[in-house]
C-alpha cells in the first residue's frame, strides 16, 4: 500500500494533484493568517512607519491633499513632507472613502493585495525562467508561508506595492530579451514569444519602473541588478554585437526610472526647505540623510551590524527547522544548486539581489527589520528553484520528487509555526479600534480643538499618537530633545496660524516619570500649559492654559 501511494505521488498525475492540494491549503491557511491582521489597529512593531501612510492618507481625503505635496501633519507647518512617491496612501485612502472601509482596514487589505500580486508575479517569472507548471505548487507553498510577510504583508506599508512594481518590472525586462534573443539559443526552453511583442513588453517594462523607482527607488534597484544577471547569463551564447544592442534597449529603462526619482526628490527639497525640523534631517541633498540610508563604512565593517541583521533574518525569514534550525534554507540552497546544474545561474542571481540590500542599504536593515521584505522575496525564490531543482532530476527515479515534496511541506509547516508562535501574539496583544477610541481619540479631542496642534515629546517623530487623536501636530524628534525647546520650536510655532496654537503637550511614559517632574514643570510653565495632566496610553497629556479653563468652565456644578 506505501509502495503503490508513493508510485502514485511520484507519477505526474499525483504530483499534480498532490501538489495544487497542498498549494490549495497553504493559500487559505495565508489568507487567514493575513486576514487576521486586518482589524486590528497600526500599532506594534515599527507602528511609525505605518501611521506616517495613514495619517497621510487620512488628511488627503478629509483634507483633499495633494498626493504631489504628501499631505504629513507631524513636523509642523508647512504640513507637506513628500519622501517616497505617496500612490500606495493614496490608493489606501481612495478606497477608504469609495467603501467606506475604516482606514486602517483599507491600508492593510490594500498591503495583502499587492502581496498576493506579487506572488502571481513571482510565479509568471519562475514560469519564464523554464519551471514547469506542475511545480509552481512549490513556490506558492514557500513564498505564502513565509512569516516575514505574512506579517508585514498585512501592515499599513507600502513595500508589497512597490515589491509587485520592481517585480513587474523584471518579469517585462526578462519578456523583452526573450522577444529580442528567440530563435538564436537564448531562452530556448522558455514560453513562446514572438519578436513583435518587444515593444509592449519594453512599455510594460517602464511604466512599472518609472512608478517602483518613485514608489521605493531601493527596491526598483535590486530588481534592475538581477534582471541584469538573468538576462546577462541567458545572452552569453550570443554574438557581441547581439549582446551589445541587447545591453542598449535596457539601458533607457534604468535612466529614465532613475531621472525621474531623482527630480522627485529634488521637487521634494523645495517643499521641505521652509520647514525648520525637515530641514535639517530629510532633505535628500542632506549628507546625513544619505549616509542614515546607506550606512557608513565603519558601520559595514562593524561585525556588531551583521549580528543584529541577521537576527533580523533569523526572526521571520529563515524558518528554524531541525536539526539545522535557522540554517536550514542556507542548506537547503546550497543542496540545490549542487544538485541542479540547470538552477544554479538563476539561484545565484537571486541570491545576489537578496545580498545586495543590506550590503548597499545597510544602515536600512539595521534598524528596520521589515525591511527584509523589501528583498526576502529573492530568497524565497531562489529556495523555491533549489527545491524544483530537486524534483527536476532523474525522471526515471521516484526519490527526487518525494524529497522535493517532503522539503516544501517542512519549510511550510515551519513558515506558519514561525508566524503563530513570534507574531500571532503581537497582533492579540492589540487593543481594538474601540477601546483605543475610548481611552486615546475621544479624552484628547474633548480637550483640543480640531484646529489646535499637539506637541508630542519623548516618542521620536512617531506620528501614531497624532494619528489616533485625529490631530495635526509636532512630534518632536529625539535627537533635538537636547536643544527643547530652542529656536527650532520658535521658528516652528511662528508659522503656526492663529487656531492652530499648541492645545496641548503629551509627555511619553519615558519621559512622564518622578525624576523629571521639575524639567516637566518648568516646560509647561515655558509653554503656557496647564500642570493638570489627564494620564493616556501615549503618556501624560497637559492641555493649553486656556483650554484647561474652558474644561472646567464647562463642567457641569
């Protein structure tokens, strides 16, 4: 009975069924694992980041911001603080207000549909790069299992979007040169395509690279690199001169992507230039700003840097399994491409895009460990050929097609439990959108006038408390705290209009303790607050001098 049940797992038929029945499962064990995520709050693990797009989002449909200026009341007046091109806010927001979804919902669904697209992208690639159909049940189950997105894929970030667009990107660049090389020895096992369908291919190839280069340059650039080496390998049969004109259609679509990032950028300087924090920490052309992305050479040859990103990896991409634990891919990758001669150009490629962030954008990956997702994806990839190319040696045998399937469920399986015991409990520990209304959004909307602004101190420029209470304000940024308040808040609070004066100064936990009672009082003293502090989950709130009058005035005798 074992005999005839492996035979028949073996056989193409039961390698397909088996395989579109476990890709089956795997999908809807995703889709609730994503779907999960969807009503829960932005808060967590780099909640910043998330309520930046959505406080953004929120002012462009209650406000009608331009999606040109980045509508980002955080820093102060001017309120426009553009860095990546906003679309995913913008979309997020448009959805928001045609269904009526509540925002944050609209963020995070939008955040799951990019993903799921990305995987299709991801799987059409593979279908170029010669994987057979009956094997893509192989990358559906590793790449929607993967921990890393099944939990930053649902957050209220735009990195799935600019995944699917940089993926895009490659998936037309690769169908270019198989339309330029067809019939010469290149591309020789890959999908019928006609020289004709060069210049819709090329047309898809810029718009989805001058859209990712605007939405997230350092994801479009990973992609460009790889599309590179995969084309570069499938040409190097060719003549020079073929090779040549080859290399000079994909250079317009990395200059005319790059141009125009760069001038997007530069438009954006000249709307940050007035304000007084932007200044001095966002501009493009700011020195520091470039080496915050990039890192410095003393931070890339510090082995403590590599430590802390490859913890990074070790919580949600490299599944622990036994007896190699977090080591298990890396295995995995090497046994493949040993064993598939066929496999290792393309795993190498992908392995090199997947090095390639953190070597370039270090200081990114130290700091931010969703950044993974930006490049995770290359990984997975490269893991799924290494398994295909297991199950594509010797037809004959019944062992490779066995292993195969065995590794893909292992590597499943482990991807899931990651997400269950590391990130299920984060997501429960949220409040929900009501308890946070109640004990945040409505005691600080009771206090401060729509009009008025809040200062937020201890918590950097984390927008999140702004966010919830519904306000614009200033979340002043930890590295000045040395200089509060200083001729920066001068210069800030004089843009101000008239209704928009400070209403009130929320003290983060860190920040509220006894020991600095008397640094507190003498703030509120300089900024004209009242000492009543109203206790809230972002720390003690102290509203305005008269604001606090007016509270009580109103209070019922």
């Amino acid at each position: 009975m074992r005999e005839r049940l492996i035979s028949w797992l073996c056989s193409d038929r039961g390698w397909r069924a088996a395989g579109y029945t476990i890709a089956a499962v795997a999908c809807m064990a995703a889709l609730c694992c994503l779907g999960y995520s969807i009503p829960k709050p932005l808060l967590g693990p780099h909640n910043f980041r998330q309520t930046q797009n959505a406080i953004s989002s929120y002012y462009g449909v209650h406000e009608h911001g331009s999606m040109f200026n980045n509508f980002m009341p955080v820093l102060g007046r001017p309120w426009d603080l553009p860095t990546e091109f906003p679309l995913f806010q913008y979309l997020a927001g448009c959805a928001h207000w045609c269904t009526g979804c509540p925002l944050d919902a609209a963020g995070r669904t939008l955040s799951i549909a990019f993903w799921l697209a990305a995987v299709a992208v991801g799987l059409l690639l593979l279908r170029a790069l010669d994987v057979e159909r009956r094997d893509l049940w192989i990358p559906v189950v590793i790449l929607l299992s993967s921990p890393l997105y099944l939990f930053w894929g649902a957050t209220y970030m735009m990195e799935t979007m600019a995944l699917f667009l940089a993926m895009s990107f490659l998936y037309c660049v690769v169908r270019c040169s198989m339309a330029v090389t067809r019939g010469t020895g290149a591309w020789t096992e890959a999908p019928s395509t006609s020289p004709a369908s060069f210049w819709p291919w090329c047309a898809g190839a810029l718009g989805a690279g001058l859209i990712a280069a605007l939405q997230k340059g350092s994801t479009w650039i990973i992609a460009f690199g790889i599309a590179i080496l995969i084309v570069g390998w499938a040409v190097r049969c060719l003549g020079i001169r073929r090779a040549v004109v080859l290399n000079l259609w994909v250079l317009p679509l990395f200059a005319l992507p790059y141009i125009v990032a760069h001038k997007w950028f530069e438009y954006g300087d000249t709307l940050k230039r007035d304000n007084p924090f932007v200044r001095d920490m966002f501009m493009f052309a700011n020195p520091k700003f470039r080496a915050w992305n990039y890192g410095t050479f003393d931070q890339k040859a510090n082995t403590e840097t590599w430590s802390v990103i490859a913890a990074h990896m070790r919580e949600s991409l490299f599944v622990a399994i036994p007896p190699f634990n977090h080591l298990a891919i890396v295995v995995l990758l090497v046994a493949g491409a040993i064993l598939s001669r066929k496999r290792r150009p393309q795993i190498a490629a992908l392995l090199a895009g997947f090095a390639a962030g953190p070597l370039v954008f270090t200081n990114l990956y130290y700091v931010h460990n969703y950044y993974l997702s930006a490049t995770g994806i290359w990984l997975l990839l490269a893991l799924s050929l290494a398994i295909v190319g297991l199950a594509e040696m010797w037809p004959a045998r019944r062992w490779p097609r066995l292993v195969a399937m065995i590794l893909t469920l292992v590597v499943g399986c482990a991807g899931f439990w990651t997400w269950a015991n590391s990130f299920l409990p984060i997501l429960r520990s949220f409040p929900t959108h009501a308890q946070l209304r109640a004990a945040w959004t409505e005691p600080v909307q009771r206090i401060v006038p729509s009009p008025r602004t809040l200062l937020i101190l201890g918590d950097d420029w984390n927008p999140t408390a702004l966010y919830y209470a519904e306000r614009k304000g200033i979340a002043w940024p930890d590295d000045m705290l040395g200089e509060f308040p200083g001729a920066r808040f001068t210069a800030a609070t004089a843009l101000l209009h008239e209704d928009e004066a400070i209403g009130a100064v929320v003290f983060h936990p860190r920040l509220a303790t006894e020991a600095n009672s008397a640094a507190i009082s003498k703030i509120l003293d300089e900024l004209g607050m009242s000492k009543d502090g109203t206790p809230t989950p972002f720390g003690m709130l102290f509203p305005a001098l008269d604001l606090a009058q007016a509270a009580r005035d109103s209070t019922p005798r």
